[in-house]
C-alpha cells in the first residue's frame, strides 16, 4: 500500500517525501530527529519505552547533530531522565517490598 505526505500529498518513497528534501518539515519530521533508517518517534513507540526512557532516546540521538556544549547540555538531559526512571523505579520496588 502507498503511502502519501500529509503536508504535500506526493507518495513517500524510502520513508522521506521529496518536499522533505526542499523545506524540512521543523513540526512533523524535524531533520534532527530522522537520520538514518527509523525516525526517533518511531523507534520511541515501536518500543514501548514511555515519557522518561523515551526522552532519554530522543536527546541521545539527536546530541550527535550539536555542537559540543550544546551536545553536552542534551547528553546532561538524557541523564536527568534516566536517572529520573531510576528513581521511580526503586519507589516501586520499595512500595511493593513493604
């Protein structure tokens, strides 16, 4: 079954429509978020990984496009999250030991 871009009605071909290639798409499809194979949105559904593991993933993948204290400041957020899961993780394990 063909798929076809919602914002310009051409068919999607490997993923991408060829407007893409002209005007990136900064609210649907921001170019930081879909290099590669899977776009991050996706690949954050497919798995299932919810708000803070899904946050985590977004600001690892998309720190490789910044600067270096830009990546830094996005690496430094990937880790509040996932030290965020963590916590909320032993909160329940603690609430179901008790």
């Amino acid at each position: 079954m063909k798929e076809y871009c919602q914002k310009c009605g051409h068919e999607i071909k490997d993923g991408k429509c060829k407007c893409a290639d002209i005007v990136p798409d900064m609210v649907n499809h921001p170019p930081h978020y879909t290099t590669g194979k899977f776009e991050v949105i996706d690949f954050i559904e497919d798995k299932e990984l919810g708000f803070h593991l899904g946050n985590a993933v977004k600001y690892i993948v998309r720190a490789e496009k910044k600067d270096v204290n830009a990546k830094i400041q996005d690496l430094e957020k990937a880790s509040w999250y996932l030290e965020r899961q963590i916590v909320n993780l032993k909160m329940k394990r603690s609430a179901n030991n008790a």
